[in-house]
C-alpha cells in the first residue's frame, strides 16, 4: 500500500497557518500505518514504548489520539511537593504543559532534538467536532491529535455538589454529552460538547484517513484487585484506560463496516503491569525512562517555556512500576504455524476481530497466498490453533460483544478446519469458565484460551479464570463438559500445553512466584498441580510472561521462559526420575518480550531444539541448542525482521524448519532451514 500524507483537511479550519498535513502532498515510500487511541497524553510513553520508538525509528507513520484533557486537578506541580496545594488550580495550563511534553518526547523519539518544531493547527471532523492536531515538521507523517474531554470529579478537588464527568460515563450512555477543555495555547476556537456518537463518528473518519495496518489501544476488560459485593470489581487499571478502549474498539468496528482494511489490534496493559513480575530489560527500561523524563521535563534541559511539560510526575518515573513491563493484553502464543494434511503450510492471525489465514501455494513453495479472512468477527486479538490427529485444526478464541450500558459479553468460541475437505464448521460458543456466576464483570476478566487435542483426538482448552487460577474444558461424546477448577492462584495470563507421546497432557502458566505444572497420571486421568516448578533454582529471578514446554525425552520436557528484569531466555530441565534440574540453563538472548518459541528438530542423527524471539529491538532471533547434556549459551542470529507477535515455528513437508513471523504491518514474512543441518541457519526472507 502506497499513499501519502492525507489531506484530512476536508473542510476549512481555523485561520492561520496550515499545518504541512494541510498541504496536498505528493507520494512517498510505502508506510506502515500505525494509529493508536489512548485516554491521557502519557499513555503510550508508560504503556506500549517501548514498540511505539521500535515504529518510529523504522519510519513508520504514527498517528496518536488523545481522548482526555487529563488536567486532573491543574496543578503543575511535583506531586511530592507538600506545597503543591497552596497553588490555584490551572487546568488549561496543566493541559497544554502535558501536550508539550509529549510533542517533546516524539520529537525527541524521532530527530534526537526535543525542540524540533511542530505545526499545530484545527482539524475539523464531519461530525462538526473540532480537535487540536500536532504535526512534527521534520516528520509529517507523525500527527497527535487532542480531543480535550474533560475529567471532573472530587478526586480531582471538585465540590461534591458538582457532577462528575467521566469517559466512562459517556461510553455507558450515563452521559448524553461531554464538555472539551482547551489547553492553553491550543488553536481551537473553544470548548464544546462532544457526545458518543460525534466522538465515535470523529474516530472512525481519522482511521478512514490514515489506513492503518496496527492499531493500538489500553485494556478493555482490566484484571481486579479486590471484589465489594455492592459496587463489583476493583479495578486494577484507570477506568479513562478501559472506556477509551471501548472507544477505540467501537470506532474500529464501525471503520471496518464501512470497508476499512482490518489491522492489527493490540490492547496494552496499563497499572497492572505492577502486578506482574517485569519484562523490560534495564538497558530498555532505561532508554523509556528517559523518554519519559523528557515528558515530564526532568531531562535536564534548560526549560524557557512556560508549560515545559508535566511536572507532576517530574523525575518519579521509576517510582511507578507499572512502566517496567509493556505487555499486550492479549499476547497469544507461537503454535500459529500448522502444518496442514495437504502439505501445505498455513498460518493463522487475527486481524481486526477476524481470523486471518496465509497458505503455501503448494508444498515447499516460497509463493503463499493471503491474507483470506474467515467468517465470524468479534474476537479478541489472540487465538490458539490446536492440530487434530488428521491434519485439520482447531481454532480457538474469544468473542467480545458489547452490550448496554456498558455492558460486555465474552464467550470461548472453537472453529474446527477439517482436514481433507477443507470445510470450516462455524465458530460455537463453548462457554465461560465464570458462566456459573451469571455477573458479566466476572465473565469479562477470562484470560486467553489455550488448546490441544489429546491422544484420544478430544479437544481441551484451558485458560485463567477471574479467581486467576485456572480453568479446563473438555470436549465429550455429546458436546462440551463442565468447567474444571484445576485451582492455582495470581496466574499471569499466559498458559500453555503440550501433549506428550504417552499421551499424556501437561499444562504449565507463572504466577508472581514462579512456574506452575498441571500434569497427568494416565491419560484420561485427573489433573494434579505442582507449584513453584521454577523455583528451584534459587539463582534465577522470576519468569516473566509465559512457559514454553517442549518434549526433549520420552518422558521429560524442557521449560523456555524469560528471566524477569533480564529478559534472558532460561531453560529448565526435567530429568527422567521426573525431578526438575536444580539449576536453569542460561541460553543468552538479553531483552526482549513475548514467547519463546522452540521446536525439536531430530536428523541425520543429531538432536537440536530451535529457538525463536523477538528481541530487544522488536526484530527476530533465532538459535539452535542441543537437546542433551548443559553446554554453553548458544549464538543468537538476529535478522532483520521487525516483529509485532511471538513468533511461530513447524516443520514443513519435506521436514525443513520454517519460522514465521507478523509484521506491524500485519502481512507475514517466513524464513525456511537454508541446507540439510538447521545448524547452517534459514534461507532467505519470504514477505507475503
């Protein structure tokens, strides 16, 4: 896809200057479009840097949308300052000193100068809602744009007797209208009242304009951290975070309605990323942190304007842990890659709520074809793709369907691929594992569905469950059982199963402490759980994010999982007694986040296990490590592939290992075993 700047000046602004945006402009190279809708102008720098810097330093077009003035209570002023309260609120003034520490903190992200200069003018919707639009000069394919809603409630030093006014309250229809702030120095003529369907119709015609092929906004279904039998969850996240994802959700369905191409969706995890053991690495945490000092005018720079940025937060960045990680609510796992009973390969993603699927031409072939969406839409962004015994699979998902008021329903769905007809049998809701309680906020907080057909060919999914231990369904003779408490507790949200050759399935997920096993005595028997697999070695920190077990023996299985702070790739080692080694494995990989994937690779009578990850600069790599015996860290080849998922690997027809991948530009690029010894490493780049 080739375009240019959008001229999405449809209508006659503001007079003044145009900003260069306004401007017909001529082609350019092919972008990759990225579009993101976030409630607060700090959103992005706390929650998905460090990929948002990972975009813009490949050139990516960015196009950010803030939906909140976030003037909280209009104090500039470090919140440690006990005399910070002595001040008169200035809610323009906080306003405008957060949108110029952010423009700051792209400029600085793309050009290395914090004051290179941006173009600030009126863009006017079709709604008739104005919004304040940021163009960096230097990059004009980089654009903020600033709703200004306003947020006004008691915490924030309001009278009680003066109405709240939420995010919140709007997407619920609470609200019939919501008044706009304007920043200080904004362009815009004044404040106005924006109401659901202006502010949904606004966002859908700025996704018309810039085409985007990744889409990223907050969680829309936040994990709890208490439970008060009147009021229901306490959230672990802000609810502007969770209403302006439904925003966004809803304007990219209504986009993709009106012909727009799905992307890729990612939901970002906000405050409760403090919950969780961390994944960024020191080395990025410390490049993000500094971003956001720049944000927050704590940089050390010799501030001559008047609203230099938000001093509020100041140099207290890593007193919020909740920057240390950047995790996608939805991250899904490396078991997309099937090989198919024709021999073909397919891979399997899901864009904008559909399933996508890219096939090999024939056997072997570098030619593919895809994206093909599937029918049925609604679904969350991971899936779990479960191989039946005959060369079809099994998808499976969930479904998220807005209700009323607010209101959600989220259902596990399963669609089975036959394997030599072809033939799809339609999407079917199997359930909740919180169906029980009949509370749409318990059913909401459901973590991501794996899935793996047994020995007996019977499909079993797993996931977390809103007690956050985990849940086990099974496929029977006469449809779907009951849910089964398999117990555990403070589970991240990132399962994983494997069916061993005795035909027993094991089932593995972290907790805040470490590695947690579910496993079986024989191979319809019950599950039993072993906690603190991890933890063993004393050594090692926490793991952070998700085990990926692969069989190494008849019996025993090897763990990959990320070390937390680190992001060092870790493999634990089961011994035949069934014992797990004293001590992991350290295989090297510094930073990075996501799954490892790892697949056994048995020829010419060698035995290797094949890693792949994204590393810290969100491109791929890829190693091979012996199965047997401890040896030193393996060598890391890192290509040139810029990753937005985990990646996958199989083997093909021929027995070749191929590795795949899903760009921020939401197409798929593959790399097969170059030579006969996938020591020698992969063959050139395919790019579908």
């Amino acid at each position: 896809m080739t375009f240019g700047i959008p001229d999405l000046h449809r209508r006659p602004s503001t007079p003044g200057p145009a900003g260069p945006a306004a401007q017909p402009a001529g082609a350019v190279p092919a972008r990759t479009s990225l579009f993101q809708v976030l409630a607060h102008p700090d959103d992005d720098l706390y929650f998905i840097n460090p990929d948002l810097q990972r975009g813009l330093e490949a050139g990516h077009r960015v196009t950010s949308v803030y939906l909140t003035a976030a003037e909280a209570d209009g104090r500039n002023i470090d919140t440690r300052d006990p005399r910070r309260m002595d001040s008169p609120p200035d809610y323009e003034g906080y306003a405008e000193a957060r949108q110029q520490g952010l423009r700051a903190a792209y400029a600085d992200m793309v050009t290395g100068d914090r004051e290179s200069a941006w173009a600030r003018d009126v863009y006017t919707c079709s709604s008739g809602v104005t919004v304040d639009r940021s163009t960096l000069l230097a990059a004009p394919h980089v654009q903020l744009f600033f709703f200004g809603l306003r947020i006004v409630n008691t915490g924030h030093g309001f009278p009680a007797d003066v109405p709240s006014v939420r995010l919140a309250k709007l997407w619920s229809g609470d609200s019939a209208a919501q008044l706009t702030l304007v920043a200080a120095e904004s362009p815009l003529p004044g404040p106005q009242e924006i109401t659901k369907d202006a502010l949904l119709a606004s966002l859908t015609e700025l996704l018309h304009g810039t085409l985007p092929d990744q889409f990223w906004t907050m969680d829309p279904d936040p994990w709890h951290t208490d439970w008060d039998e009147e009021r229901g969850p306490v959230s672990s996240d802000h609810q502007d975070h969770t209403a302006a994802a439904q925003f966004a959700l809803a304007a990219l369905e209504g986009y993709i309605e009106e012909g727009g191409r799905p992307p890729l969706v990612d939901h970002c995890v906000g405050y409760s990323n403090k919950i969780w053991p961390s994944n960024l690495s020191d080395d990025v945490w410390a490049e993000k942190k500094r971003v956001l000092e720049v944000y927050t005018s704590a940089d050390g720079h010799d501030c001559r304007h008047r609203y230099c940025g938000d001093l509020q937060l100041s140099d207290g960045a890593d007193t919020r842990r909740y920057g240390w990680s950047t995790r996608s609510r939805y991250e899904g796992g490396t078991d997309w890659l099937h090989l198919q009973a024709d021999g073909r390969l397919a891979a399997y993603a899901v864009l904008g709520g559909r399933v996508a699927v890219w096939t090999e031409s024939k056997p072997g072939s570098d030619l593919w074809g895809g994206p093909v969406l599937l029918p049925g839409g609604g679904l969350t962004p991971a899936l779990s793709v479960a191989p039946d015994r005959e060369g079809g699979v099994h998808l499976v998902g969930m479904r998220r369907t807005p209700g009323p008021g607010g209101t959600v329903d989220v259902d596990v769905v399963r669609m089975w691929r036959q394997a030599h007809t072809g033939a799809e049998v339609p999407w079917e809701r199997i359930g909740n594992p919180n169906d029980y309680t009949e509370d749409w906020r318990r059913r909401r907080e459901v973590g991501t569905p794996v899935a793996v057909v047994g020995s007996s060919g019977i499909l079993h999914v797993f996931m977390r469950n809103f007690g956050s231990g985990a849940s086990a369904l099974r496929q029977t003779d006469d449809g779907w059982g009951e849910w089964e408490d398999l117990r555990g507790r403070n589970l991240q949200d990132c399962l994983n199963a494997v069916l061993m050759t005795t035909g027993r399935i094991e089932l593995y997920a972290t907790n805040r402490s470490g590695g947690v096993r579910w496993y079986q005595d024989g191979m319809y028997g019950p599950y039993k759980m072993q906690d603190n697999v991890t933890s063993v070695d004393t050594d090692a920190w926490r793991p952070t994010g998700g085990i990926t077990p692969l069989q190494v023996g008849r019996s025993r299985a090897a763990l990959f999982y990320r070390e937390e702070d680190s992001g060092e790739v870790l493999c634990l080692r089961q011994r035949p007694d069934g014992r797990w080694s004293r001590e992991a494995d350290r295989l090297g990989g510094h930073g990075g986040t996501g799954r490892i994937a790892a697949l056994r690779q048995q020829t010419g009578g060698r035995d290797h296990v094949v890693l792949a990850r994204r590393n810290a600069r969100n491109r791929l790599s890829t190693a091979v490590l012996a199965t047997q015996g401890r040896q030193e860290p393996p060598r890391w080849t890192d290509h040139d592939v810029l990753m937005a998922r985990p990646p996958a690997l199989a083997r093909d027809h021929a027995g070749r290992v191929v590795v795949a991948t899903i760009g921020p530009d939401a197409r798929l690029r593959v790399m097969r075993q170059g030579k006969q010894d996938v020591s020698d490493g992969f063959g050139p780049l395919t790019l579908v």
